[in-house]
C-alpha cells in the first residue's frame, strides 16, 4: 500500500527556516517523481515543486523559487523541501504527492508563518 507521510512543520516568524520531510513506503520510491503541494486557508491546492526520479532535476512554482529546495534521499526512501525566507503568504498545509497508479498524498503537515 502506497503511503506518505510528511513531518517538520509548525510555526516560524516571517524570514525564518523550516524543513519538511516525507517519508515513502509501499512502492518503488526511486522510479517515481514527487511533488510537493500546499492548501492556503480558504483556497485550493497549489503545486509547489517537484523532482524527477533520481533527483537530478527540480522545478519550483515561481512564487518559492530561490526560497525552498527540493531533495530526496532514495537510500532512506524520503523526501525533503528545505524552506528559507519565510513569507506569511507560505502559510497552508503541505503535503507530498506522487502518481503510481493514481495520485496519492499524505495527511499534511500545518506550516504558519507569523509574528
């Protein structure tokens, strides 16, 4: 059974770090490319970066690029969105994301930047 998980979030003051993980198990994690996607309060999901199978290459919505990178560890089968320069408007639930044979996320992990 196909299963994320994701960890790390919380609360951080605007311009502050945080790091996110997701952890895979139940299919071939090094054969698939992950995602990461956010809810905002109030609005629908939003693509926020993705990586292809071997790590070798990411893509990021505008609005993080510079901000958040993107990295996965196949040896541990996780996933990670290191997270700089915080912005209030990064605040959602953040979850990872995959397509085996139909897109599965996890449950979420809440991120809220504010003073």
């Amino acid at each position: 059974q196909v299963q994320l998980v994701e960890s790390g979030g919380g609360l951080v003051q605007p311009g502050g770090s945080l790091r996110l993980s997701c952890a895979a198990s139940g299919f071939s994690f090094e054969d698939f490319w992950m995602f990461w996607v956010r809810q905002a309060p109030g609005q629908g999901l939003e693509w926020v970066s993705k990586i292809t199978p071997t790590g070798g290459s990411t893509c990021y919505t505008a609005s993080v690029e510079g901000r958040f990178t993107v990295s996965r560890d196949k040896a541990k089968n996780m996933m990670y969105l290191q997270m700089k320069r915080l912005k209030s408007e990064d605040t959602g639930v953040y979850y990872c994301s995959t397509h085996t044979n139909g897109a599965v996320r996890g449950p979420g992990t809440q991120v809220t930047v504010s003073s």
